[in-house]
C-alpha cells in the first residue's frame, strides 16, 4: 500500500500503466455511440445504452471514484434500460429516418459544442492533482477533519450524509418529487387507475351522444375496484 | 407468456434473493464501503423490476402493491428529515447528529445518524423508482414477444 503522498509523485508511471485499459474503453465507448446513433430498432438502442453506462461506470473505476461507478451502473445501466424498454413500450419501436437537410443543423451545433469542451479541457487542471480547485480548499479540509470529526472509513458517505446532509436531503426530495410527477401525469391515482383504457378521441367526445359511452366504462372500474 | 421463458423465470428466482441480500449489504455497509441509500435503493427497485419482466407485473403487484408506494416515497423523506428535527428538538443544528450519542469517544451519534439517514435515502428511491416503473409499465397491455 503507496500512502497518497507517494501516489501524486509517482503520478506519470500510474497513468502509463493503465493507459491501454482507459484508450481500449474510451475506442469501445465511441464504438458504441455510433452504434446508436446508426441503429434504427430503439431496442438495439436501449441496450447499446446500457452498454455504455457499463464502460462509463467502468472507466469510473480506473479514475478511482467507486462510488460513481456504483451509482452509474446501478442506476444508468439497470434502472435507465428498464424504464427506457417500459417507455418504448407505449410507443414506437423504430426511430423514423430523418432526412439530410434537417439532419445538418443538429450536426453543426454538436460539432461546435464539441469543440467547445475540447478547448475547454485545455484548462482543466491534470487528473489526481491535488492543488486542483476540487482539491484543494473544503475537499483538504473534509480528507484532514473526517477521521477527528466523523470517523466513518468511507470518505464519500461521510461528506454525502454528515457534512453535505442538508444538500442530500434536497437530492431525495427531488428523487421524490420525481417520482410523485410520475404518479400524476400517467395516473395511479387518476380514473384509469393504471388500467388498459382505449381513449375516445377529442372529435368523438364533444358531440353528446358519445359521453355517455365514456361514463359506464368509469363507473365500472371503480365497481371492480369496490369488489376486490 | 409461454413456456419459452422458463430458463429466464428459473434464473430470476435464483437471482432474486443475492440481489436483494445484496442490496441490504449496499444499503447497511455504506459507512465501509462504496455504496449507500442511493445505490441500495436502485439495486431493491431492480429486483422487483427483474420478477416483473419475468413474471409479468400483474404478479409483482401482488407482492408489492402500487397503493403502499406514495407511503413508502414519503415516509423515506420523512425519515431524514425527522432525523434532522430530532437533533434540533435535542438543541443542535439541523442534521448535527452528535448529540444523539453526545458522550461517545468514537462518534457514535455520527455513525446512527447517517445510517438512519441512509435508511431513509434507500426506502425513498426504492419506492420512488418501483412507482415510476409501475406506473410506465402498466398503462398498456403487456407487449408481445415479437414486437421488439
């Protein structure tokens, strides 16, 4: 075991030893983005999706940060892909081909921002450098007081829970509201109550004659709801 | 579904249990080890997602009924920030969970209230991710398996 003093020094050689790995995952990782873009079938799509979460979760763990790459195969591989594949199945399964024109504007923007991030790597502080803004004011502070303060062996969960509590309590009330959306907008708690319900289309309902058709069909849903 | 899925439902019901067990180690081992509410919370939700593709989710309702979800959404909230109340209502800051074990040498009250805390984080998103997918999955009839 290096202690982290040595580990910045030697900085150089660790980056040589892996370098093969991060090229070999980052060639797998556009591979698979233009895999996507070219495939039409949305279920190729989704699970070329989940690939990539995968080797992003895997290069997460090259750079050190498990706890990123837990998070990002847990929820942008496994959670992603399932909600992705549950939505795909309210829709359509084939993307329509766009046509050239309406094609290049799109291109454009995605090549200037492109360009944009690559210009701005230039002043991106090196990987691992510890006088790096992240580094290098409250990130010293958390590393130096922890073992004083809070003693747990888990850096993250320690600045995630204890120092960063108020600031994870927002995160699960976005996560709930999020979910509380959800229940709102496609309806557990609406007359459909999540059941197959053919929707009469708008012409079909102003006239009169057509409402009545749509009030039955209510009043048996909750008949079946008493029942069981 | 056919008996063309049987090798799937075999291995999910082998799988259920590790991955749940898993997911009680992620949630609880989180002080240790990389992990915590968040990612026990996606890995609980996954489980039960898994015996819905396999199973079907009229199946997974009967096991866990969409009606106690907003419940389980809620009280994950309630959860951390009744922590938060307690240690202000014991006289210190919001989320200042050294006063819950104050004479402690080794930051006991830290220790409890981040795994209470965390306890929370993980019932919020297990609840909320299985509700989104409840809600995703079932407005249609299942899909055939032909359709992809």
């Amino acid at each position: 075991m290096t202690d982290p003093v040595t580990l910045v020094s030697d900085y150089d050689t660790l980056v040589s030893s892996t370098v093969l790995l991060d090229l070999a995952i980052l060639t797998l990782l556009v591979i698979c983005a233009f895999a996507m873009i070219t495939i039409r079938r949305l279920f190729g799509v989704a699970m070329l999706s989940g690939i990539y979460s995968l080797l992003t979760a895997l290069f997460f763990v090259l750079m050190d940060a498990v706890d990123v790459a837990f998070t990002e195969a847990a929820v942008g591989a496994g959670v992603s892909t399932i909600l992705v594949l549950s939505g795909m199945a309210l829709a359509s399964r084939r993307e329509n081909p766009v046509s050239r024109q309406r094609a290049l504007m799109p291109l454009i923007i995605v090549g200037l921002v492109g360009i944009a991030l690559l210009y701005a790597t230039i002043d991106m502080p090196h990987f691992g450098d510890p006088e790096s803004p992240a580094n290098a004011y409250v990130g010293r502070q958390y590393i130096e007081r922890m073992p004083s303060e809070i003693d747990v062996p888990n850096l993250v969960t320690g600045v995630l829970a204890s120092y960063r509590g108020y600031d994870t309590l927002g995160e699960v009330v976005v996560v709930f509201t999020a979910g509380l959306a959800c229940l709102v907008l496609l309806g557990a708690g609406s007359i459909r109550g999540g059941r197959r319900v053919v929707d009469p289309s708008p012409d079909a309902l102003s006239p009169p004659s057509q409402a009545p058709l749509a009030v039955p069909d209510v009043s048996d849903t909750r008949k079946e709801e008493v029942r069981s | 579904m056919s008996m063309g899925h049987m090798l799937l439902r075999v291995t999910i019901k082998l799988l259920f249990a590790p991955i749940i067990l898993f997911g009680l180690y992620v949630q609880f081992h989180g002080d240790y080890g990389p992990g915590g509410g968040f990612q026990a919370g996606v890995i609980f939700m996954v489980a039960f997602a898994l015996h819905a593709l396999g199973f079907g989710i009229e199946e997974t309702k009967r096991v866990i009924p969409p009606k106690i979800l907003p419940a389980g959404m809620a009280l994950g909230v309630l959860i951390y920030a009744g922590t938060g109340v307690y240690t202000m209502l014991l006289g210190e800051n919001f989320l200042d969970y050294d006063i819950i074990q104050p004479d402690s040498h080794h930051h006991a009250g830290q220790h409890i209230g981040i795994l209470v805390v965390e306890f929370g984080v993980g019932l919020a998103v297990a609840a909320t991710m299985l509700q989104i997918f409840y809600v995703f999955a079932s407005r249609e009839a299942e899909p055939q398996d032909d359709v992809w």
